[in-house]
C-alpha cells in the first residue's frame, strides 16, 4: 500500500474543476446512501457501465446510437460502492488534479476527465465483453489524470506514505510508474482462470485504460506553459526513508 500525501509542483490557479467534480460526487454518494438496497441496486444497474448489456445492447433490439446506451459511460464515473472507494479516489483526484487542471486549463480538464472516464469503461467492456457486473467508480477517470500527470510533471516529488510504516519521497515516474505496474499485474492476473470477472472486485482494465488514454489525450491538450513553482514544504524530510 502507497499512498500519496502531497506533491511538489505548486498550482497557479484554483483548480475549480476538480473542487466541482469531488462536490459532485459527495452528493451523489450522499443520494446513493438514501436509498434501500433493492433501491441502490437498481440505480447501479442503470448508471453503471455493465459491458454485457452495452456490447450486446443491438441485438437485444436497441437503437445503435441510443442515449441511453451511452449514458453509462459517464454516469457510472460518479457512482461509488462505499466509504472507501469513495474516499481513495477523491483523494488521488485531490493530490494529483490540480495541476493537471492548471496546464489544461478550466474547460479542457473538464473534457479531458470525462473522456478517460469514458474510455476507461470502454477498456474494462473490451477486456470482459461478456461480463454482467456493473463497473462504477471515478478511478478511471483519475487514473486518466494520473497518466497526464506522468507526462506533464515526471521529475515532480510525491510524499507517499508507503505500507503504514515508513515515509519517503519519490519522484513522480517512479510512484506512478509502481501504481500503473501493480494495476497492469493485477488485471492481467483478473484474466487467469478461476479469477472471476474483476478479482477483488476491481475494474483493474478500467485503470490501466485510464491511464493509458490520459497520456496521450494529455499530450494533445496541453498548453505550453513555464513550470509550475515548488510548494515550500514546511518540513524537509532527510535523504532516503524517514520515519
């Protein structure tokens, strides 16, 4: 377990976007706890991506280019399965989005993050076309702006809290480059025999897929910009581990 802290780069402007984005999904999460669980139930059915019924959503005498059909590939990107989930995932958008969004800017950080999280999903209906299990979660989407990250800011510091013992510093090739391995080891290990559709309960493609479009899509929108000033941190940790 590694988890980010605080990163380096300092962002010029309020990443407005990503406060919107974690206060939109509060809320639906927040909605998500009023309901009963037959209730809950049947919304994750509905807004959640479940590749079965989208790749197969022809020949069950659906229109090819229903919305509803689509709708799915965004809904399911604000949809979270517990405290947990929802929690990991903000705070990764929270360390890792506002610089992101201040090389994008405003409105194309918007579009960027609804695309990866679209075909994040896509990715995870590719890889298990046949699977009936409703993938939900914004991961996709904040593995797309992990991806950009990478791209934009690789030499930029991570203080990352690593297996509940000891804290260090590392670049940010190294910690994406550890967290994007562990989602490609493990999806691949989703794939084996006897694994079942998403082992651990995982969307592991959709994170892999995230990423992977994130770095591009990121290259294609970028602005060419200074870098970003360092934040002063307020402590300097030694060389190496620290505890």
């Amino acid at each position: 377990m590694i988890i980010p802290l605080r990163d380096s780069p300092q962002s010029r402007t309020r990443p407005v976007v990503v406060w919107a984005i974690v206060l939109v999904n509060v809320v639906v999460f927040l909605w998500e706890m009023t309901l009963g669980p037959r209730q809950l139930d049947a919304a994750i059915q509905v807004f959640g991506f479940v590749p079965y019924r989208f790749f197969g959503w022809e020949q069950a005498g659906g229109a090819a280019l229903d919305p509803w059909r689509f709708l799915p590939l965004l809904t399911a990107n604000f949809l979270h399965g517990g405290w947990l989930h929802i929690l990991g995932n903000m705070w990764f958008l929270w360390i890792f989005g506002d610089n992101v969004e201040d090389r994008l800017g405003h409105g194309r950080f918007l579009f960027f993050y609804l695309v990866c999280g679209a075909c994040s999903m896509l990715v995870q209906g590719w890889v298990l076309p046949s699977s009936r299990v409703p993938a939900i979660g914004a991961s996709g989407a904040i593995s797309g702006v992990l991806g950009a990250y990478l791209v934009l800011y690789p030499t930029a510091r991570v203080r990352t809290w690593m297996f509940i013992i000891f804290f260090v510093d590392l670049p940010a090739v190294v910690f994406l480059g550890v967290w994007f391995l562990t989602q490609l080891v493990s999806g691949a290990a989703s794939l084996s025999p006897g694994a079942g559709e998403a082992a651990g309960g995982v969307a592991w493609w959709a994170h892999v897929g995230g990423f992977v479009v994130g770095m591009a899509l990121c290259v294609l929108l970028r602005k060419d910009e200074a870098p970003r000033p360092s934040r002063a941190w307020t402590t300097r940790p030694p060389p190496g581990l620290w505890t």
